[in-house]
C-alpha cells in the first residue's frame, strides 16, 4: 500500500492556485455536502469550533472518496494534538498564532519523527493503513505540508524569521487577530489592515513561500490572489448557512 500523495503541497510548490472553503460546523455530514463543490481544499477547524480530533475524523472519512484534499486547524501549536492529527492521517496542517521562529521550529519538530523531531511512533494507525504503508515512517515527511498562521502585528515583525525555519511550506495571514492586535477588533477591511496584508502577501512571496488567506469579501479575495495567495480561502460554511437562509427568509417574510 502505498501513501498517498498531498496534492496540495504539489500544488502550492508549483505556486498553483488552490481555493478553499473553511468548514467549522464540525459534522461529517456537513463536509461531505461540500466535499464535491469543487473547491481545491477544505479547512476543518478545531480552534474556533466545536471540532476535536474525533469530528475530525469522522469528517476525514466522510470527505475521503472526493477531489478535494483536507487542511485541519489544531486548536493550538500543541505537540500532542499534532500528533494525534496526523495519525489520523492528516497530510496538511494550519498551525494557528504562529509568533516567532522558534514556535515554528515547534511545529516543524511535531510533524517530524526523532532524530529530527518530536513526534510519537506509532505503526497502527490510520495514517499507517493500520500497518499497511510501506516505509511510512521514513516517507510520511515527504508528504506532510505545513502551513503556519500569523495574525499579530509582533508575528508580522517576525515574518521573514518565521518563513525561513525549514519545514515551513506556507504563511497564512489571520486577518481577524491582526485586526485586533492592530487596533482595529473587527474591522479586518480596515485600510490599516488590509496595507498590513498585502504587504505581508508581498514579503511571504518575497521569501520563496506560499501564502494564504481567509476572507469572505470576494473583491479583496480576487485581490490577493493578485499579489500572490497561493491557498486562498473564500468562503466559509457557517457563513454560507447563516447567511444564506436569512436572505431565503427575507424573500418570504410578510410582515
């Protein structure tokens, strides 16, 4: 049995544009409703949704059979969660407030089996075939992909530090905290924040890394994507419901 390959690092790599849908109602269902829409990947949350590792699972499972490649966002840079993720045989990982290099070296160190790095061994697991990859502890590396998030003014100061810790395949930019840590709690179309994005895209770029973004506002999307996102999200799943079946309602409403 051989591993599978991460399409999505391939992709991002070649500087492939990949779009993606951020999923925080942390139900296998749910992913596997948008699993074939046609988006490049999907964003499993764990941070600001109720997802664990045993949602996570089930929306692995749910999502495996279609086109898409799935992106999980441990709820912290833990070693422990890391782990447990990628035995579940997550590829790709979203490693939220990343502040400095040497946190991103923390991350570099959970993805990676000793001497290298942290990680636990263990031979039965999903990310094993439960025993049946052949040389998954020599070959899981080549295909695990580390995306790390900055999302404060300190992190922006760090960025090019942060981009250079091998093993870093990509920066994403939080536009929501770097609002905040900003000055600007809310307001992340703020003109002070979004001059910090681009430029941060800019710098990410500048650095021979890919870079990525969430934004619901389809015009800064397209944006981005101008300068240079390489793993760009653009809508997300609670908003699409919530959103959606308001305007369902204001069509019919009568009083």
């Amino acid at each position: 049995m051989k591993l599978p390959p991460n399409r999505l690092k391939r992709a991002l790599a070649e500087g492939r544009q990949q779009v993606g849908l951020w999923c925080s109602l942390s139900s296998a269902y749910a992913a596997e409703a948008v699993a074939g829409s046609g988006f490049d990947w999907l964003l499993f949350d764990t941070e600001h949704s109720p997802g664990d590792v045993l949602t996570v699972l089930g929306q692995l499972q749910a999502t495996a059979a279609y086109d898409v490649t799935p992106v999980v966002r441990p709820a912290s840079n833990d070693a422990v969660l890391i782990k447990r993720f990628l035995d579940l045989g997550v590829q790709t990982l979203l490693i939220p407030y990343v502040q400095n290099a040497e946190e991103a070296r923390r991350a570099v160190a959970a993805m990676s089996y000793p001497p290298e790095g942290v990680r636990g061994v263990s031979a039965l697991t999903r990310a094993t075939g439960f025993g049946r990859v052949d040389r998954y502890a020599t070959s899981a590396a080549e295909e695990l992909c580390l995306l790390v998030q900055v999302e404060t003014g300190d992190a922006l100061r760090e960025l090019e530090a942060i981009a250079a810790v091998k093993g870093v395949d990509g920066i994403f930019i939080g536009p929501g905290d770097l609002a905040a840590s900003l000055g600007h709690v809310g307001e992340p179309g703020h003109p002070v924040v979004v001059a910090a994005i681009e430029d941060a895209i800019h710098r990410v770029r500048a650095c021979g890394k890919a870079a990525g973004i969430l934004t619901l506002d389809p015009a800064f999307a397209q944006r981005c994507i101008q300068l240079g996102t390489t793993f760009t999200a653009v809508a997300m799943d609670v908003a699409v419901l919530a959103r959606g079946t308001e305007k369902i309602a204001q069509q019919f409403r009568t009083r």
